[in-house]
C-alpha cells in the first residue's frame, strides 16, 4: 500500500507548520498539498486527490465547519476537524469522521496521536477507488458570492431502521437474505461487543444481495447498503443537505447499552419522520422500544418480531405493550412486509 495522501487546510502560519512537521515525520503519511482557506482547499481538493484532510476551523473567508458542511454532499472526504471544543457537535454535524479539541495550545497535537488518528480514519473503503465528481461540479461548491451550495441535492428517500439483541444475529441473517439491491439504505443495531460488530458486518455481507459495513461517522445512507452500528459507540442519523449520514460516537449507555437502538431510533424519527420503517426484533430487555415508538409517533410504520419467532420476546414485547407497533410479524415474513410497506407508500 502507498503512502496516505493527506491535505493540511489550516489558517494560521504556525499551526500549519507544526502540523507539517508531526506529519511529515511520519513514514507511512504523504502530505500532498496545503491550503490557508477554503477556496484554495477546494482547487487542491480537484488537484491532488487526498485519502484524508485535516481541516481547521479557523480559516479566513470561510469557517472550515461551514466548507466542510458545503464539500461533503459534492466530494464525500475523510477529514479530521481541529478546532476548538465548542464546535464538536457542529463538525460531526457537517460530515467530520475525527476530531481534535485544540484552540492554540499546539502540545496537545503530539498528545492526541494525531497520525495514527488519520490512518484509522482513512482505512477500510476510504482507500478504494472512489466515484469522484467532475472538476465543473465541484468548482460549483463555492463559487458564488453568498456561499450557498448548488441546488443539486439527493432526492430524499425512505429509511429503515433495524434494532435487535438477543438471537438478532440469526434472524438479522435471515431478514437480510429476503432484502434485494433495490432496497432502500439500512441502519442497524445489533447489540455486540466492540471488534465483534465488524465481523458481524463481514458475514452479512456475504449473505445475500446487499452491502453490509460497520459504520463510521459521515456515512451516507445508500439504497442496497446496511450500516452496522460499531460496538463500541452510539450511532445516530442526521440530515444533511438532502441525504441522510450517521454519526457513531463515544457516548454514555441509553438504556443500559452502547450502541443502543433506542439512540439511534429516536434519531431517525427526528430526521426521517414519516419517511421511515423501523423493525424491532427479537431481544432482551426493552431497548428500542421508546425509540420505536417516537418513530410511530413521528408518522413512521413500525413492525415488531412476533413472540413466537423471537428467541426472547421482550424488546418487541415492550414496544407492544407501549404501542409502539404497527405490526407484528413473523421473522420469515419480516422482509416482505417492509417491501409491501414501500409499495404502499408510492
């Protein structure tokens, strides 16, 4: 494998360099190209084709967050935001895969391991060959005088939401065999140790005719594809500019796990709404079924595992007693009857 090709994009002199210097050092990092702003990062964005970008952002003419949130729905690009802690939330938000809490205090870079940062962030599918988009295209992102993102966004679609525990890994199995390419984009949880998650999405993803992955932040929700909430973190959907991408981050446990469906399915019903179908399934205890029933609430269909087919009923339980399902389902039938409920919407 090469050397990782990496885009510093940072305003202030001194900061450039001392990033410069932690990352030059650094055998396996090739740092490609340097920007001061935004426009610039965009022309070197076109030029050199990096694996990852370190965005700061404090730049002139334009915030990095506010680039950031404009590239990604045009140039999809790993990027690791360094700013200060208030703006966290914001560069998950706008599509940040990493970030780093640093005002001017440069120390803090060397402790933050920030090159092994960059190539856990640039693994998996960000060293495959890419779709890219045409020079013409991209240039569009910042070429008007207000700074709005051209009007070519991604029609919005529908999203499923799958929440299981006890004996999920089975029957997720044998949902994900009836699910065909044309299904709309997937977000799972799984209640599974970190490591073991990514070996869960490995085998799915050999199960039948969908894609399956372990998500990581600034994933975009794709028809055809399912995406596996890391062991380790919560994993939540937002919408940005049109297009729905998932945020997976250290956070504390909701009811009493991480990842947590009852986490990600309350997120769903913010961003998606009625666009949504979410499937509790088979498990113990009643994660999921608050989140379930605030996706009911917000005008999504909801389907629950039945007891009989269920190696512990008590998620779907739950959510029944609390009214959170619409329907229950058999775990054979469960495939079908989220196709017959996206026919229904058309």
């Amino acid at each position: 494998m090469g050397k990782l090709k990496v885009l510093l994009v940072v305003g202030d002199l001194e900061m450039r360099r001392r990033l410069g210097a932690i990352l030059g050092a650094d055998k396996d990092l090739d740092i490609v190209a340097e920007a001061n702003n935004a426009y610039a990062a965009r022309d070197k964005i076109i030029e050199c084709e990096p694996d990852v970008m370190v965005l700061c952002h404090d730049l002139p003419r334009m915030p990095g967050i506010t680039f950031l949130e404009k590239l990604m729905p045009q140039r999809s690009t790993a990027t690791l935001v360094i700013a200060e802690s208030q703006y966290e939330d914001a560069a998950f938000r706008a599509g940040a895969r990493d970030f780093i809490a640093c005002g001017k205090n440069f120390g803090l870079l060397e402790q933050e391991n920030i090159c092994n940062r960059l190539k856990k962030l640039a693994g998996g599918e960000w060293l495959k060959a890419a779709k890219k988009l045409s020079v013409p295209v991209l240039t569009q992102v910042l070429n008007n005088s207000s700074n709005r993102i051209f009007e070519t966004h991604s029609t919005t679609t529908s999203i499923i939401a799958i929440g299981a525990s006890t004996g999920g890994t089975e029957a997720i199995a044998t949902v994900v065999r009836g699910l065909k390419k044309d299904i709309p984009g997937i977000v799972m949880v799984q209640h599974m140790p970190e490591g073991y998650t990514q070996m869960y999405a490995h085998r799915l993803d050999n199960e039948g005719e969908v894609s399956v992955k372990e998500a990581v932040s600034g994933d975009v929700v794709k028809p055809g594809q399912i995406l596996l909430a890391p062991g380790d973190k919560q994993m939540r959907v937002v919408k940005i500019s049109g297009r729905y991408q998932v945020e997976c981050r250290y956070g504390p446990r909701v009811t009493g796990h991480c990842p947590s469906v009852d986490a990600l399915f309350e997120s769903v019903a913010r961003a998606a709404g009625k666009e949504a179908i979410g499937v509790l399934m088979t498990g113990m205890g009643s994660d999921g079924a608050k989140g379930l029933l605030a996706m009911k609430n917000a005008g999504a269909r909801t389907i629950g595992q039945d007891e009989k087919t269920c190696i512990v009923y008590g998620m779907p339980k739950v959510a029944y007693e609390i009214g959170a399902v619409n329907w229950q389902v058999p775990l054979e039938q469960i495939a079908q009857k989220i196709y017959y409920l996206l026919d229904k919407r058309q």
